[in-house]
C-alpha cells in the first residue's frame, strides 16, 4: 500500500481503540485544577514561551483556546488581543482560569463549559485558535476541521512527540504491556490530505532532572498508567532504591511537543 492510499483519519481512530485509552472525565480534571495553575500556567514556563513565540498574530484581535485549562494560554496572551475566549469541558478547570483572570486584571478573557464534540455554534469566529495539549480526542479529524471552520486567520495545536507519557522500560519492568498512543505525525497527514499544507516546529522540554522522592515518582507513574497494585508497586520501590544505591535519579518524562499549524483553508477548497 502507497501513503496516499491510507486513510490517516481512520487509522487514528483505529489506533486509538487498540490503545484503550479512557475519556477522563471532568472531575478528573477539576481535582487537578488547582494542580495545573501552578505548573502549568506560569507565563515564563518555557513551554509558554516557546509557544507565544511560534504564533504569528499579525492582524489578530480575538483568540479561542480549546481545552484552556486553567487559562494557561489564553491569559498568557490576553493582553495581544481585544478579546480571548477559553473552552474546556472542566468546570474546575473554568473557575481557575476565571479566579486567575481576576487576579491578573484581565477582563477581555471570558470562559465558556465546552467539550469539543459539543456544538460549538453559540461560539463567533476568532482570528486565531489554538488547542495546546489538548488535542488527543477520539476523532482528530472532526476537531482540526471543527478548528478550521473557527477560524478566520491561523490556527496552532500541540501535540505529543513521544507515543507514551512514560519510560517503555518502566513499563516493561512492572510487567505491563506497553501501550503506545497516536502522535503528532498523524494530525500532519491528517490535514495534507483534506489539502492543507501545516507547519512543524517543535517545543522541548527543559532537562528538569529527576524524582527526588519515591512518593513523586509512583505518583507519576500511577498517573499514567492508572491502578498501580502493590505488586507492582513494590517492583518500582526495587526499582527506585537500586537507581539511588547507583547513585542514579530517574528522569522526568520527556514532555517534548510537536506544535502543528496551519493558515486557515476556505472549506469549499477542502479535501472531505
């Protein structure tokens, strides 16, 4: 079979099933709220950085944010335009944004409960969206088309490099199956072949080091592996103790990113 012969947006979503991975749900992310708005929405995180300065907002005056989170980018950038609007499905997640809004005197940033298979209708066209790491849905065509048909000027999305948020080796070692899931690669052909041609740039993650604690590094592993049993737990506490016997930390995940952007195509010169 020849590359333009494979339908990318059903091998996405085919990927996806063999993956099994579950939709969180929104309490799963109002608990982490809190969390978020710490670590992941300070202006001078570097990811943030780097996002901002990928963006070409010339002529731009108004933003969405799907899956915004705490506000991460959509605050971070509210002063560049005369209105941004922040979409999640979390209230959680809204309320933060909203509380940080208000502390940063933000008020042309307003924040509406949206998932992105919702109808989006009661939503005006923006210059810009963007969709920062938020974009591992069940259907990733219907969501770059959904950001197409939203926008008048430029779209920027984030996706992941690496196809696990965890260490294969970690994985392996605790007996799991490695599970790998869909990455960037799949939204660029996705959009080549409804005919448009995306940019690629990519964000990485400063070296942070490692786990300074075993607590933070089950932690970490629980959150992406979900239901750690003893047994396992106690092959990570093996683990983790014969590493710091070594002298050795574990790393952080990489949590480097593939940006995905695009000039907006009239739909009526789209490939459907």
């Amino acid at each position: 079979m020849l590359i333009n012969q494979i339908d990318f947006a059903k091998m996405y979503q085919k990927h996806m099933q063999q993956a099994q991975r579950s939709r969180k749900e929104p309490e799963h992310w109002d608990k982490k709220a809190q969390q978020m708005a710490q670590t992941c929405a300070n202006p001078h995180d570097p990811y943030l950085v780097r996002f901002r300065e990928l963006m070409d907002l010339a002529g731009a005056e108004t933003l969405l944010d799907v899956g915004c989170g705490p506000g991460s980018v959509s605050l971070c950038l509210a002063n560049e335009f005369k209105e941004t609007i922040g979409i999640d499905y979390s209230r959680g997640m809204l309320e933060m944004a909203e509380l940080r809004a208000k502390e940063l005197n933000i008020p042309n940033a307003r924040f509406e409960q949206l998932a992105w298979e919702d109808d989006w209708s009661s939503l005006p066209k923006v210059d810009i969206s963007v969709a920062s790491r938020s974009t591992l849905v069940d259907d990733l065509k219907a969501a770059l088309l959904k950001l197409n048909r939203q926008t008048k000027l430029r779209v920027y999305t984030t996706h992941t490099i690496n196809p696990t948020f965890i260490d294969e080796k970690i994985i392996r070692k605790i007996g799991r199956e490695v599970v790998r899931l869909p990455t960037y690669i799949y939204a660029v052909n996705i959009l080549h072949q409804m005919g448009i041609n995306a940019r690629v740039d990519f964000i990485k993650s400063p070296n942070k080091g490692g786990f300074d604690s075993f607590d933070t590094f089950t932690d970490s592993v629980n959150w992406s592996l979900k239901n750690i049993t003893p047994e396992e737990t106690a092959i990570l506490r093996q683990y983790y103790d014969e590493q710091a016997a070594l002298g050795k930390t574990i790393p952080y995940p990489s949590r480097d990113w593939a940006m995905v952007s695009w000039d907006v195509v009239d739909e009526s010169e789209l490939i459907l």
